[in-house]
C-alpha cells in the first residue's frame, strides 16, 4: 500500500511515523525550501539536508517519482519538493492524506486518490475528501469525521506554558527576512 501524505511538517511526520511502522509504503511533498518551525521533528528537513531521521525511521529527499519509489521500497519515507503534487497521477497512490495544515483546501479534491484524507480544517468529508481529521486542541482532538467539517479555525493560538502574555515571543524582534539556524542551534558563521 502506498500513501501520499501533502506536507511534511510535525503533523504531518506524526502521520507518516504511525503509517510507516504499519507497515505503509509513505511518499511526502513539501516546498523546496519547508518553512516547518518544529524542524527537528518534520521529514520536511529531508528536503534541506538530503535525509532525516525521527526517533526511528529515516525519510530521504528523492528527486523523481523513481527515486521516491526506490527509497520506500528499501523501507524509508521518501520526501518529495513538489509543492503542486504533480507527482500525484504517476505514483496513483492508495490513500492521499492532506496535511499541509493550511486552514483551508488548496486544491485537494475527493478523486484525488481511492481514499482521501483531509486534517484539520478546510475541509469537509463527502465533499472534497472521505474523511476529516480534528486538529483543534480538547476532547475532539484526533477525531475522524465521515460526514461534515472539522472546528472552524479561532485564529486564536493553543494555550501551552501558560497563559498567553506570559510565553513571550509573540512578536518578532525587528523586521526583516528570518534565517533559520541550523539544527540543534548552532549558529554558524554568517547567519
């Protein structure tokens, strides 16, 4: 069985990770340059860095279908930069999870694949998916829906560590493009 999984962020490798261990063939799409912010656990960075692990599987940058085949084959979630999931119609997958977290579809249609998966909201099952995924935080977390939407987005953040005005780190220092620094918080020469 093969899933293509629409994004390659935490939610998104969370999805992945439980696919893979089942025993699931996991092809991911993401941008060519992933703006995931939790990098250290997004399969996304194998996009950046040409491999990446996550407790125990490893996902690999592949630069064609071929390739992404290649890589699943020997047991490893393959990442694909195709943001347009053009890769779709050659790679006919059994199931296409969208996971872009986007808020709203972009483009994700119920023929997309046999069974289509949509998380979060944006989405509504029967329509332009088989199934929706709960995202919003509480009892309704995990949630799959077979008729319907997910919560509508509060653009209001989760509460974790606190209350808001005491996280800190709301606003951004100064304005300006952001560089990210590399992994574990080094800050190499230039940055």
């Amino acid at each position: 069985m093969l899933v293509l999984i629409r994004g390659a962020g935490d939610i998104a490798t969370g999805i992945a990770m439980r696919l893979w261990r089942a025993g699931v063939q996991v092809v991911m799409t993401d941008l060519p340059q992933p703006t995931a912010i939790r990098r250290t656990v997004c399969f996304s960075q194998a996009i950046v860095l040409g491999e990446t692990q996550v407790e125990d599987a490893t996902a690999r940058r592949a630069e064609d279908i071929l390739q992404a085949r290649r890589i699943c084959a020997a047991g490893e979630i393959s990442v694909l930069a195709d943001p347009e999931l053009r890769c779709r119609e050659e790679l006919r997958p059994d199931a296409l999870v969208d996971a872009i977290l986007a808020k709203r579809n972009l483009g994700t249609r119920i023929t997309d694949a046999p069974v289509v998966v949509g998380v979060g909201p944006g989405f509504t099952a029967g329509e332009d998916c088989h199934a929706v995924v709960e995202t919003m935080r509480g009892h309704t977390l995990g949630r799959v829906i077979y008729r319907g939407s997910a919560l509508p987005n509060t653009s209001i953040p989760g509460l974790v560590g606190g209350p808001a005005p005491f996280r800190g780190g709301a606003g951004a220092a100064a304005s300006g493009r952001r560089h990210p620094a590399p992994a574990g918080g080094h800050r190499g020469h230039g940055l």
